[in-house]
C-alpha cells in the first residue's frame, strides 16, 4: 500500500533539542581571524616577499620595522637570514661588526622564544627604496634558487625546541662575528643562513647541517682566537725580555 502524500498545509516541523539548524553569520559576530601558516601570504617565500616590499611603491624609504611584517610567523628567522647573508662574502673591515651587533640581539630573542621585537634606535633606521630595489634585484635570484631546494623534512629539528636550541648557537656565532678575526666572519655566517633557510622552510636537514657547520666555525674561531692569544702574549713576553 503506498502511503498518501502529506498535506502542504502542514505547518513546518520546529527543530528540537536533537536538531542542527544550519550557522548563518550574524553582521555583528567577530572578524575572521587573522592568516595562519596555512594561508597562501603566509607560504610565500623570503624572496618573494622582498621582491613585492620593494615593488608596493608605498614608502619613500624601507626600514627595519617594515622588515619585520615580511613573513608572519617566520619574521624573525628572515631578519636573522638578511643580516647574517652578507657576511658570507668578503667585505670591508669593520662591517662584520656593524652586522654582527643585531645579530646578537636577534639570536637571543630566537633563544628565548620571544615574539621578534626592535628597539626604536634599530628599527628605524631605513634605506631608500631605490637602494632597497637595487639590492633586492641582487639577491633575489641566488635567494629564490635556494629556496627551490627545500621542502619540509626532519620537521622535527626545525620545531620551536629546535629553533630554541639554534638561537643559542646563533647567539655565540653572532659574537665570533663582532671579534675582529681575519676572514673570521665567513664560516659562521653561512651557518647562520643554512640554518635560517631551513627554519623558513621548515626543513630540518638544512637545519642540521647549518648547526654542524656553526660547530665547526665555532672551534675554529677559537681556535684562532686562542693562537693569537698565544702570539701576542710570546710577542710581548719577547718584546720585555
């Protein structure tokens, strides 16, 4: 027997206890929340982010704080990569030294898992945009070529614990760069960057390798250091006799 079809007078049937009612947004409900790792800005590469920074025509002038919106989430490994790359070739005397001091500072904020922060004698300091494009146009494509190398392994070491424990060896590496060593700046710069473009790319064999590089670097310096020690004080020592 089939059954009749019901009435189309029948009133709606109210939603019980049991029911789900589909969400429609009220006007007044909070905003979205803010990008995540998972949203298309925030997997942009470092090199595409300076390429667009240095494009966008908004400022007359590029400063430090602009550079610390480059990445979200990863600003402070990208800060810590622009400063610690242009040691890796020689440079004049002294220039190490100019580089090196914000290093210290922002390897110990990595160290100690803080939120990456300036202080205004630091942050506003700017170059002009025609200077800022000139130098991003240098270092974009060697920048952009490493970065199609990586890809997400070993996560593990590129985690919060492990970006902790490279802060560290940052920190010490960063210190080797202010000391007036002979071509001393080189090696420790490359392993600062090698493990910044794995914490950016959360690839955590560049980040074992740039940590084995830094170790490395690290006994040599003081290695070199100590030698010089050793000469000076021979040389006095002589010198007196």
């Amino acid at each position: 027997m089939i059954d009749a079809p019901s009435d189309s007078s029948e009133p709606p049937r109210q939603c019980g206890p049991g029911d789900v009612e589909p969400l429609v947004p009220d006007p007044g409900d909070d905003p979205l929340p803010e990008p995540g790792p998972h949203d298309p800005d925030a997997r942009q590469s470092l090199s595409q982010r300076l390429a667009d920074l240095a494009h966008e025509g908004v400022h007359q002038r590029i400063s430090m704080r602009d550079l610390l919106t480059l990445l979200p989430g990863r600003s402070l490994a990208a800060l810590i990569l622009i400063f610690a790359a242009p040691n890796v070739l020689p440079a004049p005397p002294g220039m190490s030294a100019v580089l090196g001091l914000p290093l210290v500072y922002l390897s110990y904020q990595m160290m100690m898992a803080q939120k990456p922060w300036l202080p205004p004698l630091i942050a506003q300091r700017s170059v002009s945009r025609a200077t800022f494009t000139a130098l991003v146009r240098r270092v974009t494509p060697a920048l952009a070529w490493l970065e199609r190398m990586l890809r997400p392994r070993l996560q593990s070491l590129a985690g919060e614990v492990a970006q902790r424990i490279v802060g560290g060896l940052c920190l010490l590496l960063s210190l080797v760069l202010v000391l007036p060593v002979p071509l001393g700046n080189m090696l420790p710069a490359l392993a600062i960057s090698l493990a910044m473009l794995g914490l950016l790319g959360r690839d955590g064999l560049w980040v074992a390798v740039g940590g084995l590089v830094g170790i490395v670097s690290f006994v040599i310096a003081v290695g070199v250091v100590y030698a010089m020690i050793k000469a000076t004080t021979f040389l006095l020592s002589r010198a007196l006799a």
